[in-house]
C-alpha cells in the first residue's frame, strides 16, 4: 500500500469541505476523487416529488467519485457534505 500512495501523493490536495457543498450532480461529469478523511457525505436520490433521500453515509476512508476514469463518468446521485472533519 505504501508504493501505491507514493504513486498517488503528488496529485493529492488536502481541501477543507464545507457542510452543504455538492460534490457531484446527476449527470455532471465527474473530475475528482474525494477521499474522505474526516466528516461525513451523503449519497442522495431525488424521489419523483423531487424531494430527496440519503441512500448511503460516506465516512473516514470512504472515496466519492472513484467509480470510472476521471471526465469519462458521469455522477448518478448528488453528494452531499454532512459533517465537516
């Protein structure tokens, strides 16, 4: 694992996400990978009311956006930050 992350490290930026930042649209490309380090992220589906409902918890060591090449994917559910950490 440490090989792996010494591959990764350079590309690698430590944000601050604050509580109610979308990180990802329904049909937004995708162009990052958030890997959780704190806090916690709500995955969302809108219902056909066009309300929404949380349908996973993302916490520490929880990656969002990491389902297909960066650009190439487009997000399926709203992401949503809950806790900051």
């Amino acid at each position: 694992m440490p090989r792996d992350l010494a591959l990764l490290k350079p590309s690698l930026q430590l944000v601050e996400l604050p509580q109610g930042e979308l990180l990802g649209e329904p049909g937004q490309r995708v162009s990052e990978v958030v890997f959780i380090e704190g806090g916690m992220v709500s995955l969302l589906t809108q219902m056909q009311d066009g309300s929404a409902i949380e349908i996973a918890t993302l916490g520490r060591e929880s990656i969002v956006g990491a389902r297909a090449p960066p650009r190439k994917h487009r997000s399926n559910e709203p992401t949503d930050v809950q806790l900051v950490g």
